[in-house]
C-alpha cells in the first residue's frame, strides 16, 4: 500500500516533519511511505494550467497513484501554511481533473499552542470536503507538542507514540473499510469521472 505525506511545515525544525519522521519510523510493515517537496511547486496561475509544470505532473501522478494520503499541518494564523494550501490547488486543477477525489485521506497536526492546529484542521476539512476527499472523521489528532523530541529529533514522548500508533492503525482500518466496500478511488480506478471544483 502507497501512502502519500503531505507536510506542511518546510522549515529545517519543522516540527511537523519531525512528525512526519516519527510516523515514518513506526509505519506498518506492508506501508510504502512518499512525501512531496511541496516547497518547489510554483505558485499556482491558471495561465500554467493549460501546459502544466513537470513539478505539477509529478504532484498529480503522486497524488494519483497513491492509496492513501495523510496531511500533516502546522497552523498559520488559524489556517493551512499557503505552501499546503498552494500545492492542494494545484493537484485539484485543471477543471475536471482533480486529483484528489474519491482519495481516503487522513488529517493531523501539531503546534506549541494549546489547539493543536484545531483552526488549520478545520480548514483543511473543509477543503478535502469540497474536493470529494474521504477524510477519516476520528481520531481527530490536534498535537500540542512541547518537548517530544530529542536533539536529534527522534520522538522520545511515549503518550505521543501512542497517539501516532492509533492514528496509523485508524487510517489503515478506515483505507481497508473502504476497499472492502469498492468505494473510493485508488490507484487503479483513477482518471474515470471529471468532477468539481467549478472553474
Ligand atoms: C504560527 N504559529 C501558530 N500556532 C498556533 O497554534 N496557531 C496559529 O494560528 C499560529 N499562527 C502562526 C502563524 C505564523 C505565520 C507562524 C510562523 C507561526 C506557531 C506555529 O504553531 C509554530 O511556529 C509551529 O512550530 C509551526 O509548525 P512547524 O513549521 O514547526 O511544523
């Protein structure tokens, strides 16, 4: 199974990627782990949606060819990094094709603020909502993390392992549910229906 990592934070400390790499380390045995360089797409403009940049191509076969995607957000101003923001439009894009539908997606992210990137979250919801994403509704995982890492970033807070472990658990479950029941568009149903967003 191919799960795509979208990390909004692209900081050298980002403590989000620092996430990332913990979920890394304790990914099931069977779990193929991709992450795109969200910080070398260009800014989104409609004027490139006609012939669109290779970096873009590679976004949207990514995008495509995975089973499963989990967004990793820091909270900006009670909303997404625009970096996150910039690259969900661009795999949505062009009209008709975007990327995202039908994909079982799972969101969490972790801030030194007491919400835990509730605000991010709930906006990133909405945004894969409108997409056709399949979110997984729980375990809703809003991480107040202080001081969970080591100097060399490796995730030395039990509790927080804890909370990674039943989020990677929940997220195979809710992709294999899902399976299961022939809904949701993996890898091999993708490119069948032109859907939303409207241009
Ligand atoms: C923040 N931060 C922040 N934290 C929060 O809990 N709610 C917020 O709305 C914001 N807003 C905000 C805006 C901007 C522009 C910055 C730079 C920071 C603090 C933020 O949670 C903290 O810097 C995290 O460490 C960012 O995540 P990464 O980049 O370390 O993964």
């Amino acid at each position: 199974m191919k799960i795509l990592f979208f990390v909004g934070g692209i900081s050298r400390e980002s403590l989000n990627r620092k996430i990332f790499h913990a979920m890394a380390v304790m990914s099931p045995l069977d779990v193929e782990i991709a992450t795109f360089p969200i910080e070398e797409l260009p800014f989104f403009s409609q004027d490139q949606e006609k012939d669109l940049p290779s970096k873009v191509r590679e976004l949207k076969d990514a995008v495509e060819i995975a089973d499963g995607i989990v967004f990793i957000t820091p909270e900006y101003n009670r909303s997404i990094p625009g970096v996150l923001k910039n690259a969900i439009d661009w795999a949505s894009r062009p009209y008709g094709k975007n990327s995202f539908k039908g994909k079982m997606v799972a969101v969490l992210g972790a801030s030194p603020g007491n919400v835990g990137t509730f605000g991010a979250q709930n906006h990133l919801d909405a945004i894969l909502s409108y997409l056709e994403a399949m979110t997984m509704a729980q375990p809703e995982t809003y991480l107040k993390v202080g001081d969970a890492f080591d100097a060399q970033g490796e995730l030395t807070d039990p509790k927080l392992r804890e909370i990674l472990q039943l989020f990677w658990a929940s997220f195979m479950t809710w992709i294999e549910r899902h399976d299961a029941a022939g809904n949701g568009t993996h890898a091999r149903h993708m490119g069948e229906t032109p859907s939303a967003p409207l241009s």
